[in-house]
C-alpha cells in the first residue's frame, strides 16, 4: 500500500460538510486546509449547494480532478458505502474521522471497512482519529487552528494511538523547539497500523526521529514491529501507556507471573533497540536530542556548570542512569585552570563536574567547553547554565553551538526556560543543540543518544 | 519438527491443561534437555526396586493430575534415605486426591535457576532465565528475549541477572558451566518455537546448575486453553 497520497495530497476532499452547522468537525478541518494550506480542497455533501461561495460536491466521483486524500467525517454506518465510493472512483486513500467503530462496540463495522479496503489495496487512517498533521502542506485534525500549537517544521514524526496526547505532545514540542516533520493519529488502527507508518517514516527523507505512543499492540504485532524497528536506521523512541497489570487474572506458572506484560513489552523493546521513554519528560527529552543527534554514544558525560550544586545533581541523575561521569587527569586539571579567567583560576573546581563558579564569563564556558571535547574520555558534554550569574550573556549559546560546530562532539545544554533568557536559549536551540528546561532533562538527553542504537 | 512422541504427550494432556510432571520431564528429554534418572511407579515395590538401583537419597513426588502446584500440598518429599521413609512417604501420597503413582528420582544438587518460557499476546514466544528455587517470585532476578534466541543472547541474558557473578564464581565457589547452560538454553527455545500454538507457558524450575550440566529438576507445561479468546 501506497502511503504517499495520505501524507502529500494535492487535493482533498472533506466528505461529511455540513451547510449548515460550521463548527461540524468536518467544516474545520475544510476551512483550515482551504484557508492556510497549498492543498486544494473540495466539500462534499449528498445535498450539494454552496459553501461560502464554494461549489458543494454531491458526490467524490463528481469531482472533476484526480483526489488523492479523502477526508471522511460521516455517521459510522455510511463510512463503508463512502469508502466503496471512494475506491471507485481513484482516490488515493482517506483518514476516517468519524467514531463508532470497535471503541463502541461496532466490531463488524470497523471488520467491514478493513475487508474493503484491503481487497482494493486502499490505504486508510483510523477511525476515530484526529488523522494527519503535514506541516506547512494540510492537516486533517478538527481542532480550530487558533487553538492549536504548531511546532516548526522539523525532522521528527510522532504517530499516537490517541488524539488528545499527540496534540500535548505538539506543545510540548513547541515549547523546547523540536521540529516535526509529520503527526498521525491513528485511533483504532483498524487497517494501518505502528508497523506500517514505521516503515513509512523509515523511507521518508524528512524525518529522521520517528517517535511512537502505544496503548498495546494487537495479536503479535509488537514481534513484527520491533524486528521492523531492529532494522530501522533512524532511532525508534516509544512511549508505553498501560503499564500496571490490568485485574487479577489467574497465574498459574512462576513464568507468567514474572513475565507480565508490561515486564515482557519493555525487555522486547531494549533487546531490539527501540528507545523507552518512561514517561512524557523522558518523550520530549529523547525526541529533542535525537532530532540533533543520531549517532550513539557510550555515555561518559562531561559536565559543565557555574554552581556546585547543579553539577552534584547531575551527578546524582547521571549515576541512577548508568552514564560514567569519568574524572579527568591532573595534568588535564592543570591545564584547564591556567586557562581561565583571572578571577575564576583561584576558585574554579577543575574536576568532572566542572565547576566555573559564579564568577565564570562566557570565555570560560567556551574554553571548559572546548576542552573536553577534544578528551577522549568524554563522549557528550552536559552545559548546565545559570543565566542570572553576572558574567554571562546572552551570545554563550550561539558561541558554545560553534564549539559543536568545530568539535562535533554532542553538547546539550540547560537552561531555565523563562522568556527573559529567550535568546541564550535560542542561541543554542536555532543551532541545532537540545536545551531542557530542567537538569533532569538535560541528563535525559544524553541518555538518549547511549539508548540509540549505533547506526 | 515436532516428534510424535512430544506432540502424543501434549494431546493426551489436552483435557487437564497441563502435562504431568514425569510426561514433562520425559518431553523435556525429548527436546535435548537433561533431567534426572526418574520413575514413575503405582506400586511401592517398583519404587523402592528403583531407589536402590540409583541409590538413596532419592526425592519423591505426589503425580496427580489434581495438583498442579506439588510442592505447596507437601507433595514433595527430598532427602529420602531408606526403604522405610520412601514407603511411609508412599502411603501418604496414595492418600491425596487424584493419586496417579510416585515419582521417584536421583536427588541432585546444584545452583537453583529458572528457565521459563511463554507466548505473549503481542510478542509471540518470550524466554526467561533467572534465579530459581521456590523463592523466584520474591527474588524476582530474572531476564527475558523475545524467542527465538542463540548462544549470544544467552551469555548477555546472564550478565543481566544481578545474581550473574554467583554463576560465574563467586568468592571461591565453582561457576556453573555456561557452556552447558547455553545448549539447554538454546534447545529450550527451540522447543517453545515449536510449541508455540499448542502452550501457554512453561516453567524449568528449578533448573539445577553445576560446574558440568544444566538438570531440569521439575517441568511445568501450560497448555493453551482450547478456543480461548487471545489474551
């Protein structure tokens, strides 16, 4: 199956406008493409008539050009006949919006839409989804355009089993500046599922992070995927939703008792490579750093920082993570302290974490930076910054980003995501280095990139 | 392939829904594993002929197809050092529910791990190693793999347990032989490939391990339910 069409319609058709209520879910989603997107995109309702000026098709085969993406936002029980329509008359696939499938209690139904679009090889998204977000081509979420937040164009996609988190996850992507290249939601996954969708992304050229939220797999679903995922050469992260055991089902070995599900699902996911996030922070965290970063790294962190305290914290999240803080020689010591500024020298602690003290001005971070990433004891450089300390301006990020330029060893960085430090913060990020809002965050960075399997 | 003794075994268990103890171990043996010298007796001549034969101490169990969880009834007896003992042990036994004979084997020592096998609703055939013994679910050392696994799955498997150096030689104590735990490993996930429509899981626990061999000490054969809704 062909996924092409559903991710780069030329034109669309919205099957299910309503004359006369605009705020219906597929009036939405006509006015937002039809408004601020290149997509063309035609309305379709049996009745016909007019939609703001429009012309209203009665039906997808009237429509005089060739439709890749149906857009199909009925009642339930006519989404088989439009899908039947659809095929016949060439589109090049659709997303179902409409609801009232399996999560109702409609199994036939949603068993009748996948037995049609299976024997035509007609690829569909859903039901019960918000559908695709292209950026800057169309989108197909109902969601007002003035209530949502759109990340930038970027390298990652995110495919969600539910709606309401990935448009959260968009957020929170436009929070910390990660790209997207492309967001599904797929709802009911009747007929594409992760399986598909990942080796879609593992072929498309603008993505090269492809981020999963799971509720569970179907029946050996997750074998397929992860032997799919072990092959992939861009860094597979998933987050699992569901991981207590659900009711009090009968044990009867030790075996399954120990092995539970989410036990099994979790071990699978390491021995094939595929990144767990354990939560929405360790999400965002390892979708930020592996949009910058897709090589591996053993995870021997050197850090940087103008405060004792940051730099024992680090430690600390370091250490329950399984990444090396490893100390640095006496004579590397040495040379790092002559190298500082007159009143940091006396001061400054010059073991790993590097402490620069609040003293410290942007030549000393540029320098400590510089350093360690010629050591080859270090593979990745955590700069934990504190904007207020009077020595620091706002040019550190893009100055610390050319060290990387240079040097290409990873740096992340972080630093309190409030507006007054904006432009520290977009120094390092426009740049292409991550930057967390919280130590924690940062540390997660670099535990991503030891996560990713080598490529 | 499956031979057609182990899938003879698994038919005439279907009804149960689990296989016997001395079937287990007699399948186990089929597929390449070791296990004790055993018999399985109704009569407490035979048993005692056997004791004497391989020697005492012996271990003696209760068969029955009532009792799937042996040990937990006092249906398990070890350290048998006499005629006498294994024929009171003999009467008791003929006393529980469901009574199908005595299982009679040689008593062998060993470090008490677990293999473990079962078929996930979303992953197909997953195997696990562990720390066995009756204690395995406090301890909860374990590591599992997606099957089918090979020899380099094993070894990375056992420096997963937190237990791996106790394996390796730990303080003066003789490490089990990897070499051995590897090869029943590997047959072990062969045989769950094979049986992967037929069970639901399976517990070698405890698996006893020594400087020269891996021992399956007892079996534990879920089959699937007939016609079970997949989960």
């Amino acid at each position: 199956m062909n996924l092409q069409a559903l991710f780069e319609p030329r034109t669309m058709a919205v099957i299910g406008i309503s004359l006369t209520n605009n705020r219906h879910p597929a009036n939405v989603i006509y006015h937002k493409n039809h408004l601020r997107y290149p997509v063309k995109v035609v309305p379709v309702n049996p009745r016909g008539g007019e939609l703001q000026g429009e012309r209203v098709f009665t039906h997808i085969s009237e429509i005089p050009e060739k439709v890749d993406l149906a857009v199909i936002a009925v009642r339930a029980e006519y989404v088989p006949g439009i899908l039947s329509d659809c095929i016949h008359a060439g589109v090049g696939g659709a997303v179902v919006i409409s609801g009232g499938f399996a999560e109702s209690g409609r199994q036939d139904l949603q068993d009748r839409i996948v037995t049609i679009a299976r024997e035509a090889g007609f690829p569909f998204i859903g039901p019960n989804c918000l559908g695709i977000y292209s950026p800057s081509l169309m989108d197909t979420f109902f969601l007002p355009s003035e209530r949502m937040v759109r990340p930038d164009l970027g390298n990652v996609a995110i495919v969600s089993q539910s709606g309401g988190i990935l448009v959260d996850q968009m957020i929170k992507f436009a929070g910390e500046g990660i790209g997207l290249s492309r967001a599904v939601s797929i709802g009911n996954k009747a007929l594409i599922k992760e399986l598909d969708l990942l080796n879609y992304f593992a072929q498309d050229t603008e993505t090269k992070v492809i981020a999963f939220y799971v509720e569970g797999f179907g029946k050996h679903e997750g074998r397929d995927f992860v032997l799919a995922a072990s092959k992939c050469l861009k860094p597979v992260i998933l987050l699992k939703a569901g991981k207590s055991p659900g009711g009090s089902r009968a044990v009867s070995s030790h075996t399954a008792s120990l092995a539970g599900d989410y036990e099994t699902f979790s071990t699978i996911l390491f021995q094939y490579g595929v990144v767990e996030a354990k939560n929405e922070l360790e999400l965002v965290s390892f979708c930020e750093s592996l949009s910058c970063y897709q090589r591996s790294i053993e995870g021997k962190i050197g850090i940087v920082t103008g405060s004792g305290g940051h730099g024992a914290l680090a430690v600390d999240i370091c250490s329950s993570h399984g990444l090396s803080v490893p100390p640095l020689s006496e004579q590397a010591q040495r040379e790092i302290r002559k190298n500082l500024s007159s009143s940091v020298q006396p001061i400054a602690s010059v073991t790993n974490p590097l402490d620069l003290t609040g003293s410290a001005v942007d030549d000393d971070f540029v320098f400590a930076t510089s350093y360690l990433s010629r050591r080859p004891e270090i593979d990745c450089i955590a700069i934990l910054l504190l904007p207020y300390l009077p020595g620091i301006t706002s040019d550190l990020g893009d100055r610390l980003s050319q060290v990387y330029q240079q040097e290409h060893k990873p740096l992340v960085a972080y630093v309190p995501h409030v507006e007054k430090y904006r432009m520290l913060i977009e120094g390092f990020e426009l740049n292409r280095i991550p930057v967390s809002p919280s130590i924690e965050g940062a540390v997660l960075m670099t535990e991503a990139m030891r996560r990713s399997k080598p490529c | 392939m499956l031979s057609t003794e182990i899938k003879d075994i698994i038919s005439a268990s279907k009804e149960r829904g689990w296989v016997l103890e001395p079937e287990a171990k007699h399948l186990c043996s089929l597929a390449g594993l070791s296990v004790p010298r055993f018999v399985w007796e109704t009569g407490l001549e035979e048993a005692i002929g056997f004791a004497r034969k391989i020697g005492y101490p012996v271990v003696a169990k209760v068969v029955s197809p009532l009792m799937l969880h042996k040990s937990d009834m006092g249906g398990v007896v070890v350290d048998i050092e006499s005629d006498e003992k294994l024929s009171e042990v003999f009467h008791r036994f003929s006393q529980i529910n469901g009574f199908a004979g005595i299982l009679v084997e040689e008593m062998l020592s060993g470090v008490e791990m677990i293999a473990g096998a079962k078929v996930d609703y979303q992953f197909g055939p997953v195997i696990l190693l562990g720390m066995g013994g009756t204690g395995v679910e406090i301890y909860r050392d374990v590591t599992m793999r997606m099957a089918p696994i090979g020899r380099e799955d094993v070894m990375s498997m056992v420096r997963g347990l937190k237990a791996h150096q106790m394996l390796e030689g730990y303080r003066g104590s003789e490490p089990i032989s990897l070499r051995d735990l590897t090869r029943t490993m590997v047959s072990f996930s062969d045989l769950l490939m094979e049986l992967e429509g037929l069970i639901e899981s399976i517990d070698l626990n405890p698996l006893l391990c020594t400087a020269d061999r891996c021992v399956v000490a007892d079996a534990r054969v879920i089959l699937k339910v007939e016609n079970a809704p997949d989960s």
